[in-house]
C-alpha cells in the first residue's frame, strides 16, 4: 500500500474528508521522524500554506486520535 492511499484510509476510517491538504500534513508528520511543531509543518507545507487552515487540520486530527499533540513543557 503507497503512503497517500494509507493516509486516505486512515482519515475515512476516522470519518474525515480525505482531502490532499490532509494528506500531506500526514505524510509531512509521518515522514519526519520526531515531534514536528507548527512552524515546522508550515515551512515543509510551503509558502503558500494558510496558518489557520493548519491548525484547524492538525486540531480535526488531534480530535480524532490520528496525530497527539505533544506540548513543550
């Protein structure tokens, strides 16, 4: 299975949109290794990326336990 039709059946499963902006935060998160802040996601995603269409994403996926948000303490 490729990482974009992994990252589709799990947002259906979750009962989310599949939508590609999605799929790339996913593949994005997933494909680095470590924790990944905001900013980080922003500047990967590229320029063009709006701020508060990320975090309503990463928060959607936070809600439906696809990601964790992980606070610095």
């Amino acid at each position: 299975m490729d990482a974009k039709t992994k990252y589709h059946k799990i947002l259906k499963e979750n009962n989310l949109s599949a939508t590609q902006f999605r799929i790339n935060v996913l593949s994005e998160i997933d494909n680095a290794g470590h924790p990944v802040s905001r900013n980080e996601l922003m500047i990967k995603l590229g320029p063009k990326t709006d701020r508060v269409t990320l975090y309503r994403n990463l928060q959607g996926l936070c809600e439906a336990n696809i990601i964790e948000n992980v606070d610095p303490e």
